[in-house]
C-alpha cells in the first residue's frame, strides 16, 4: 500500500506540475505576444490550484488552519514560516494569498516548472552567493514596493530536529525599509507528511496557525524585530 501511495503521489504531483507549468508558459506567450504585462497574479493562482490539488490528492494529508482572520485585507506584507519539509510551499499556497518566493537555483533548472516560477515573477537565489543574495533581496523588495507581498523561510533550511531553527534577518530587514508588516506563519506537522529526502507520503494532519502582523518601530532594531518574531513563532509551535 505504501508503494502505491508513492507511485500516486510522484506520478500526480509530477503530471499536475507539467500541466500547470504548461498552461503558465502559454499564458506568458499571450500577454507576450499581445505586448501586455505578465499576468504574473494568474499564474500565481495556477499555482495556488496546484498546491491545493496535490495537497488534497494525496492520500491521508489533512490540514488545520487556524487564524485566517489575521491575513491583512490589503497592502504587501512579508509571510516568514519556519520550514519543516519540502511540502510546506503546498502548506502556504492551501491558505490562497498572493506572494511570490525565493527558490533554490537548482529547482529553476527543472524543465518546465522552472521556466514557469521565472514567469510567475518567482526569484533565484544561489546558496553562498553574495552577488545573488543582493540581487535576490532588490528583487524581492520591487515586489514589496509594487504591492506584492513576499514569502520567506527565515531559518534558511528545513529544520532537521522538528523545531524551529535560528533566523537569518533578511526578511526583517526587508519589511523595515519597505515599511511592510510581517506575517508570521507556524506549520507544525509537515515533517511527517513526507520526510526529509522520501516519497513516501504519511498519514498525518499539518497544523498552519497564522499569527497576528507584526511591525516594528523605528527604534528597535533588526535582530531584535526578527528575534521578537520567532519567539512569537516558537511559543505557538511549542
């Protein structure tokens, strides 16, 4: 049975990709050709379907939201959660917002899918680069800055001890200059969906609490926004 599962959710999530990634390029190809703007907010949504049906296809994945109601209404914001597994892109596109990430460089090199994060207004970033990490932050602050909210994963790496993990400031320092609240979110669970290098999905329920925005006075500084944040996140997940 398990074997089953596996075979499923691989050939699901890999032809569901295919077909959304498809269907991003076509729509890139029309705005392109008719000398329009990227319908970036589209394709986003394709991927907000595609996060949802692999979530909701794949035997025994369940998930409990609680604290929709803190979402803002209106305005960029920068979503920062602590990172578990590799299904917790799945977790934060199940909630339905609009944001764009920062990836692997490696992931934008998967034919198909990666072309169409490109399009999507996705950005790259490559490990232990400095040029790349600069670029990926003014990148991620013209997102801010035109209204669209960015999504960070502040510990860096998925945690390997199922807590979360010290926080890069990156995002925090973006929210300041940009002047953006952070909305933190808390997955507890999506370790157990599918573990660390397998494609065996478990049985099991994520748990998304989504946190009241966060802002921060002139006065504080950086590390202690960013320390004041995960503190908030590691009561919750505790």
């Amino acid at each position: 049975m398990m074997i089953l599962k596996s075979l499923w959710f691989v050939f699901f999530a890999v032809t569901l990709s295919a077909c959304c990634s498809i269907f991003i390029m076509l729509l890139w190809l029309y705005t392109w050709l008719r000398g329009l703007p990227p319908y970036q907010a589209v394709g986003h949504s394709i991927g907000i379907f595609w996060g949802r049906a692999i979530f909701a296809c794949t035997p025994g994945w369940s998930a409990r939201i609680q604290g929709k109601e803190n979402i803002p209404h209106k305005g960029a914001f920068v979503l920062v959660s602590n990172h578990e597994s590799m299904v917790d892109i799945f977790a934060i596109y199940v909630l339905g917002i609009q944001f764009r990430w920062l990836g692997k460089e490696s992931m934008f090199r998967i034919p198909l899918l990666g072309t169409a994060m490109r399009h999507n207004g996705y950005i790259s970033i490559r490990r232990g680069d400095k040029e790349s990490h600069r670029h990926a932050l003014d990148q991620s602050a013209a997102h801010l800055r035109a209204g669209t909210s960015m999504l960070f994963f502040p510990e860096g790496t998925r945690s390997t001890t199922g807590q979360i993990g010290a926080f890069k400031i990156g995002a925090f320092k973006m929210a300041k200059e940009t002047n953006v609240p952070i909305l933190p979110i808390v997955l507890k669970g999506a370790g157990k969906l599918l573990k660390k290098r397998s494609l065996f999905p478990q049985t099991a329920t994520l748990e998304i609490q989504i946190l009241p925005a966060m802002t921060s006075p002139e006065a504080e500084s950086i590390q202690d926004f960013s320390d004041r944040v995960r503190n908030a996140m590691v009561a919750v997940h505790a």
